[in-house]
C-alpha cells in the first residue's frame, strides 16, 4: 500500500478500471464542475503559478483544501440570471412542502379557445349598443322538460362545433350535447344544478339579427332560487312545457312567480314528436292534446289574479305559443309556418292565415274556404289540415319509407340528403329531413321579439317594483332611458364560481352607463340605507366579460340593458348587491334594488362540522363560499356552537355538501341527520297580562299575546303590506281585508323579527285623555252594574305617550329577538300578534336605556306567549308524483306510513299517466323519494316543494306525556317529542317554564289562584 502514493500523500498507483470507479463513486467524474477561473485566482492571491501539467498522464499538482470546488455554485446550476437566498434558519413550516405540487383543481368545464361561431364577434358588441334590438329572456319549466336541449338546439345554429361532436366516440357519442351543464356535478347526474346565460346573435323571419341574452335555469324544484334570481334580470321568460307531461308542480310555481312579478310570458310546447312516436295519437287527438296544454298554463294565470286572464292569455293565434321538438331541431310559430306556405304560394296573406290555424275553424277542401262549423263530415280543423298532418307524413316517410323512395318523396319538399345519409340511423335522419324541412328557428325569434319587451321598454316597470329610490332624480331617468353615457348602475342577482373554485364573479344587468374594467365603484348589499351605510364596500372592476357559460369573451366594456360578468367585485357581495360609482353628479343620495323574492323557503336543516377540529376555519371560508354560491341557502351558529346549513331539499343539500368537501373546502366533514325548521305559535289569548320590570326596578312593561287572522302572515312575507308604506296605508289595509278597528290599526307598530316577519307589535295602550272619557262611562256603569269596579280598574291604566314613543325603537328590538328565537325551542315565532297593555315608565331617560328595555320587552314577550297556549308548527311539503296508473296504491302507502295524505288524484288528459298530490311532514320526508322509486321500480317520478306552515299535534308543555327510547311518539306526544328533542340537540334543559321570564310574586300568585294548570 505504501508504494501506491509518495512522500506527499498523492496517489502514484495505476488508474482503476472505468466501472470500478463508477461503482465506486456512483457518478462519472465528468460531472464533477470546476471552476478554473476560481482556482487560478486563489493560486495567483497566494502568489503561486499553477504548474504546466501534461493531460495525458495523471497530474502530481498540489492543491490546498480550501481551493477545491466539491459542489457546484448556485449560478452554475440555475444560471446567472436567477437570484437565489441562502437562509440560516427554516422559515418554512414543516406541514408546507418546500415546493408545493401545482393545484390542477378543475370542476367545470371551459372551452379551451373561443369557438367559431356564424356571424362576427364584433357584430355582436356592436349590437349591445342598441337597447331596442336586445331580448332578455329566461328558460323556465320543470324537471327533463327539455330547457337544456333548446338551448343546445340555438347554440347548434349559431356555433360551429359539429367537428367537436363528430370526434365523440362510443356513449358519448350518442349523449345530448348540454352545452349550458357545465359543472361536472351537473354532467354526472344528468340534471341541471345552477342558471348558465349566454349571449347569440338570432334571426327572425325577415332577416333581422337580433341580440338575445338568455339564461337556461334548473328545472328541479329544489332549485328554484336559482329561477327566481334569473328572473329578476330577465325582461320575460319562455316557460318550456313537456307536451305528454304537462303542467307540473315546478310549472306552476313559475306561472304564478311571473304573473305576480308581473313578468311577460311565452309559451314553449316542447317534446312534440312524443305525440307521434310514444302515445301514436291521431293528428285529431294531438291537437286536443296541444290545446289542454295551453289551456293549464292560463288557467293558473287566470286564478293567480282573476280578472287579467284575458290581458296576459297565451295562445297560438297571438303568436306567443311555440310548438317544437329540441331533440329534433326543429320550432315554429303558426306564423312561421304559414310562411312556408307563402313561399310555396306568393300572394298567401300570412296574417289572415295565421288566424285561422287555431280554434274551432275548419277547412273545406272542396270550396277552399275556412268556417267555424264543419260543413261536410270530410272537413277538418284547419290546424289539423295545414299544421298536424304534414309534419305526421313527413315523420312516417322519413322512418318508414326505403332510401330510394324517400329520396323521391324528399325531393318533391326540396330536401336533398347525401347518398350516406339516407343509411344512417333513424333518429339521425329524422333529425336531418327536420332540419331542412323547419329550417332554423326563425318562430322563436319573431315570437320573443313580439312579446317580451327590449331593455328601453322594460326599464320604467324594472325601476317601478325593484328600485328603492325615488324615480325623479337622475340616476333613475339615466335608467329609464338605458344610457350608455349615465353613471353606471348594475343590479347583482347571482355569483358564478371560477373554474378552480377559489374566486367568484359576479353576474347582473348594466341599468345605466357602462360598465368598464379598471372602473372604482361601490358595492353596496342587502342591508344598505341610507340611514345605515355599514354594508357597503369600495372595489375595483378588474374584468368585464360577456357570459357565454363554457367560454367568457373579454370586453373593454358593457353598455345599459344587457348582462355582464365582472371580477374583482364580489368580496363583498353575499347574494344580491347593487353597484354606483364612488360619487353621483349633484351629490345624490345612493338606493339599492330589492333582494330577490324568491318564492319557497329553506326549511331542511343539517349541521356539519370539520373531522379534523384544527380545520374548523377552512371549513367556515367553504361556508361563506357556499353562501355566496347558491341564493336561498342560509347558514348560521346556533347557541350551542352548531354549525347550521338551511336548503330547500335532499337534493339542493346532497349539492351544497359535495361542494363544500370537494369544491370550496376540500376536506372531510362530518355531517347531522337531516332535521328540519320549526316555528312556534299560540292557539289562543294570554290567560292574563304579563309584566316584566327591568333589572333597575324602575320600568315595567304589560303584555299580551294572541293569534293572528288566517292570511296576515302570508300577506306579509309576501310584501303585500310593509311598514315602510307608512301608517295610514297599512292601517287601510288591516281595515279593509281583515276588518281591523281603524285605532288598532293604526298601532301597529312593527313587523318581526325583521320587515316582512309574520308577526306583530301593537301599541294598545290608552292615554290620559281616553282615561278621562273611561272614568265617567265607568262611572254610569257603577251605578247600575258592581261587577263593573274591574272594568273601571282596567280603564284607569294611562300611559304617557310622548315617554313611550322614546323607547319604542327598544322594545321594537326586544320584540324582534323574542320573535327570532322563541321560548319553547329557541325557533321562530310565527302568526302571532303581541300588544302591550301597558307601560311604566321612568322620567328619566339614563334609567331606560336599551340595556334595560330590550331583554325585558323580550321577557314580557316570552312570559305573555307561553301564557297563550303555546303550539309547535312545522312545515309541510307538497308532495306531486307523476307515474303509471300502479304507482298510485303505492304513493298512498308510503305517504301514510310517514303522517302524509293524499288530496286528490287522477289521469293526465291524453296519457297513460296519472298524478297525485298530497302533503308529508318535512321532518318524515328524509328518503321518500328513494322509497317510492324502489317500491315503483323507478316509473314514478316525484316533486316535493314546501306548500306551508301546520300546527304538529299535541301540546308542548305537557309534562304527562311519557317519551319512551327508541319508540315512535303517539299522535298527541308529538309536539312534545320534537321540543324536547329539539332543546336537547341545541344544549337547552328540558324544562320550559313560564317561572324563568315572570316576576316572582306575579308567578306566585298565579300559582295560588291555580292559573298556571300543569305548566
């Protein structure tokens, strides 16, 4: 070994063999890097030259060990370019990668580059600046009613990806395209979960391009919330009608939503080849099949408001009914149908023809002449004639005929198909003979242009019902006219998730000016007034898009009357917003537009909570983004800490839960037996009037609880009477409907436990003056009646009124809060009617400050309900299947097996199908429809939507009702059951009792006069 190396350590030996140095090493010398500029630089500082040394054999050099180069310098592995920071200590926490894997998170899907389309982009843009030639429309209808596939038939017109289609293969080649389903949410369940808009150029029938900005909404009626925020953008909506099914539940609600929004409406009669191909109805019976269809639609219009039946009457000779086949490709109008006629025939007057297609008016072939009676037995109706039966002929050619005589039958229409496409499938090649036979929607076009008003028409009835501010300033004229050049105004409705799912933008209609990107505005939510500014927000506009829902189009700006879709401005925004620049001309004051009315309610509740506890605030930002994501849904903490997600149904939840794990959040929750909302109410008057004194003793407040009419509550959750109308017209109202003293109407002092609450505070003390008059009626009544010394105790209470009114903002609050939260299970309180009898009052003002009125108002609230026969309430769905005619003993047994009923039954006109409808408890509703689908093997289909409120059986403070484990209530326990569950979920004691909100010496006087009973 000694002779391997000399005197000064270095290696003399032979070289090893290449592949034992790799191994040994594990890298080829050759990776090592050097730097010779390095080197020489440290020799020459340390004033030694480096030595000659011959390359070919090995080098005896010395070289210090400071001079060596091991590793390779940062510049030399990233580049000179690049800046690099050496650390001493970790500044990273160790749950964070060093380098973080890039989040390739995608939930919707987007088209990867704008797609070709048929007319130019610029054309379009240019379109946006006249308000008159622009439609805004809505697609509304029920479940699989075919609102999607209409969709999918204009966006075939107007884009060109059929190359994309064509590349579709296996099952997907044959699926329907749903261009507007675009979350993968959506796609795998085959239904459609949020409203998608976009923008198309259409044609009408005389060649006029028209800008339609429409928005395809869900048919569910589990989503209706998103429907009514479509809505509020809208200027008229296209209610789509399954022709075989008819008005469904959802259908209905939209009728009614419309008329009473006072929102223009067209008729859409989609699915029209099922007449033919599924129920092989004769042309005769189709065409009574047809008109039923259209006369459900105005019958509900007629019972929403009778009397306007007439005024908003749909039917096909106004040209606001639309008969088509979206599977198809095909729609027409009897207008665009005649029209076909009239290229055959010059000299055809359309609109005189057009007339004559429906009703009751029957073509002579003989004479060639229309009347309203059939002359001969031959003659027939002449929509069957020149409408039903062309389009049955062309049906049974196309599928029955061979290629060769269909190529002749074709020709004589003028449809000509290539050789390849006459060996395609059937349904394919009915599709191409409609296409060309129909040709585009034309109908469509001519009957929205027609019917539903331009953004400029609409603008006064827009501002009419949803502006808050007054419509003399001019802010509200700039609206009015739809000026591009106004300051910019835009109602928010709806907030669209990013593709990611991390941002939101945020969706409305341009009322005034243009919105810009770059623009600074304000935002200003729900709850702004002038009176209030808090909920508002400065932001910046980053980006204005026009909606195209797979594809957004970058704009330098969005002139009034049409939708746009802006970033940056939605941090603020939780469901509706309104949006104004930081400062309006003349310093006018800034008014928002009302919250969407929807037109159900959230009463299925469940509470989540993350698995991991150091989750909790990831979980909580998924919440707010949920909120901001989906309109009617409502999240909250309860006293207990839960936290709480209110939705319409399973289905809406089963949505909101999969985007809170898999979208929002991204975790794993745990999640509550679904349970559902309970109101609390009272069946009769308090048995005495409650007081309450506050913690000071120096202010007492006397109560008295009782129900409300059947109908006040409904009236006012429905807007139909508000606070803000002021106290003569709400005390009108009162007396004119419900025949309310003009006095005690006009002591109304407010509505809870917010604005439209269903409950009501009243003012019914009396003052000196009236006490005076009392006294000498008492007076006359003593002389003649002892038993009148009570009523002269009574009259005798007088109340100051100018001290009262000092305080009435404070019992008001105290008053709401009772009513949010009541006693029997902190739910709210509904049709309920509290009136004080009676106040006292300290002179000074330092001894009845909020802090002692507000909890004891709320005590005198509490002590006054639970003296007046205290009710539980729970909601009720309205419960609508459609199935075959064995379907409908099952429905009975499921409904009564969980406290429902059927209400009425029966066959759909021209079907094998029957419906049913009936009501089921909400909180028996969890499961039902799996259940029925199972025990009908999946024929019957069923709608469930919240119908209203009902008193649960039995009393909820009866303390001898006995609740055993694991065993169903009896009928009469029930309420006592769900309180007592309920206080127990929320961390409540079980015991309610009257003692906690009355004085002491009061209850103990009840006691002794024995008032109080079992409770």
């Amino acid at each position: 070994m000694d002779d391997l190396y000399d005197e000064f350590g270095n290696f003399i030996g032979e070289e090893a063999d290449a592949s034992e140095e790799e191994s040994e090493h594990g890298v080829d010398a050759g990776a090592y890097v050097y730097d010779d500029e390095q080197s020489e630089a440290a020799h020459e500082a340390t004033g030694q030259e480096l030595m000659e040394l011959d390359d070919e054999g090995p080098s005896n050099a010395v070289m210090l060990h400071e001079d060596k180069q091991y590793y390779p310098t940062a510049q030399q592995v990233y580049g000179e370019d690049v800046e690099t920071m050496v650390q001493e200590e970790d500044a990273q926490p160790l749950t964070q990668p060093i380098i973080a894997p890039i989040d390739t998170r995608k939930f919707n899907i987007e088209e990867d580059d704008l797609p070709e389309v048929f007319y130019d982009r610029g054309f379009m843009t240019d379109l946006m600046n006249y308000p008159e030639q622009i439609r805004n429309i809505a697609f509304a209808g029920h479940l699989h009613h075919g609102k999607t596939a209409f969709m999918d038939m204009l966006v075939l017109e107007t884009h060109d990806i059929t190359d994309r289609l064509d590349k579709r293969q296996g099952r997907k080649r044959d699926e329907q395209l749903r261009y507007t389903d675009i979350s993968m949410l959506e796609r795998e369940r085959g239904v459609s979960v949020k409203a998608a808009p976009m923008s198309l150029v259409l044609r009408s029938t005389k060649g006029k391009s028209h800008l339609f900005n429409i928005i395809d909404t869900p048919g569910h009626v589990n989503f209706v919330d998103e429907v009514a925020a479509s809505l509020r953008l809208a200027d008229g909506v296209a209610l789509v009608v399954d022709v075989v099914e008819g008005v469904q539940v959802n259908t209905e609600q939209i009728i009614k939503h419309a008329v009473l929004e006072d929102i223009p409406m067209t008729l859409i009669i989609n699915k029209m080849d099922r007449l033919m191909l599924e129920l092989r109805l004769p042309p005769n019976d189709a065409y009574f099949k047809l008109k039923h269809v259209v006369e459900e639609v105005n019958t509900i219009i007629e019972n929403t408001i009778p009397g306007l039946g007439e005024s908003r009457r749909l039917s096909p000779e106004k040209g606001n009914v639309l008969f088509a086949c979206a599977d198809m490709g095909w729609c027409f109008t009897l207008q665009s149908f005649v029209k076909m006629y009239a290229d055959s025939f010059p000299g055809v007057n359309t609109e005189e023809f057009a007339k004559r297609l429906w009703g009751d008016v029957y073509f002579n072939p003989k004479k060639r002449t229309f009347s309203r009676k059939p002359v001969e037995d031959r003659a027939k109706r002449s929509f069957i004639n020149f409408v039903l039966e062309p389009i049955y002929k062309i049906y049974a050619h196309s599928i029955s005929q061979s290629p060769e005589d269909l190529k002749e039958t074709l020709a004589t229409l003028g449809i000509h198909l290539k050789p390849s496409q006459f060996k395609t499938d059937a349904k394919v090649l009915l599709k191409l003979v409609c296409e060309q036979f129909f040709g585009p929607s034309t109908g469509f076009v001519d009957m929205v242009v027609q019917h539903i008003p331009s953004p400029v028409e609409n603008a006064q009835r827009k501002l009419e019902r949803y502006y808050t501010g007054p419509l003399d300033t001019k802010v509200a004229e700039s609206m009015q006219k739809c000026d591009p050049d106004g300051p910019l105004v835009m109602s928010i409705t709806k907030l669209f998730s990013a593709t990611d799912g991390k941002s939101f933008t945020s969706f409305g209609r341009v009322m005034s000016g243009t919105a810009k990107p770059g623009v600074q505005v304000r935002v200003l939510g729900e709850g702004y007034s002038i009176d209030d500014e808090e909920d508002m927000a400065m932001a910046t506009i980053s980006g204005v898009y026009i909606a195209e829902t797979r594809y957004n189009i970058p704009t330098d700006g969005i002139p009034a009357g049409n939708w746009a879709l802006l970033a940056g401005v939605d941090n603020s925004i939780v469901k509706s917003a309104t949006i104004i620049p930081p400062k309006l001309d003349d310093d006018e004051e800034a008014y928002i537009f009302k919250p969407v009315t929807h037109f159900t309610e959230s009463v299925l509740k469940v509470a989540v909570e993350p698995i991991n506890p150091s989750e909790l605030p990831k979980m909580l930002d998924g919440l707010r983004k949920i909120n901001k994501s989906y309109p009617l849904i409502t999240t909250k903490v309860e006293e207990s800490g839960e936290h709480i997600i209110l939705g319409t149904g399973e289905l809406y939840m089963d949505c909101v839960l999969h985007d809170l794990r898999r979208l929002y959040a991204d975790m794993e929750i745990k999640v509550s037996d679904p349970v559902t909302r309970f109101c609390e109410t009272v069946d009769e008057a308090s048995a005495t009037k409650c007081y309450a004194i506050t913690p000071n003793k120096k202010n007492k407040i006397t109560m008295v609880a009782e129900p409300l009419d059947d109908g006040i509550a409904e009236d006012i959750e429905a807007g139909r009477v508000k606070m803000q109308d002021g106290t003569r017209k709400v005390a009108k109202f009162f007396e004119e409907k419900y025949g309310w003293d003009l006095l005690a109407a006009r002591s109304i002092w407010a509505f809870g436990p917010d604005e439209m609450g269903p409950n009501i505070l009243q003012d019914d003390t009396l003052p000196p003056r009236y006490v005076h008059c009392s006294f000498l009626l008492s007076t006359i009544a003593l002389r003649t009646c002892a038993c009148s010394v009570l009523v002269f105790a009574s009259l005798l209470d007088s109340v100051d009124k100018n001290l009262l009114k000092t305080v009435r903002e404070t019992i008001r609050q105290g008053f709401s809060w009772a009513a949010r939260e009541g006693p029997l299970c902190e739910e709210p309180i509904r049709n309920t009617k509290f009136r004080i009898m009676d106040a006292s009052l300290a002179s000074e003002a330092i001894f009845r400050g909020g802090g002692q009125i507000i909890p004891t108002a709320r005590r005198a609230c509490y002590s006054s309900f639970l003296m007046a026969n205290p009710r539980l309430m729970e909601p009720l769905y309205s419960c609508s299947m459609t199935g075959p005619q064995d379907s409908v003993p099952t429905l009975y047994n499921v409904l009564a097996r969980r406290r429902g009923h059927v209400l009425l039954d029966g066959p759909i006109a021209g079907t094998p199908l029957y419906r049913v409808s009936g009501l089921l408890p909400v909180i028996d509703s969890f499961g039902f429809e799996t259940d029925l689908r199972i025990q009908t093997q999946g024929l019957a289909s069923v709608s469930l939507v919240f119908e209203r409120w009902q008193k649960v059986p039995g009393d909820p403070l009866d303390l001898d009702v006995v609740l055993r484990p694991l065993q169903p209530a009896d009928a009469q326990a029930t309420a006592r059951d769900f309180v007592l569950k309920t206080r127990r979920r929320k961390g409540l004691s079980e015991d309610v009792s009257v003692a906690k909100f009355l004085e002491p010496e009061f209850y103990q006087s009840l006691l002794e006069s024995g008032a109080l009973g079992n409770s």
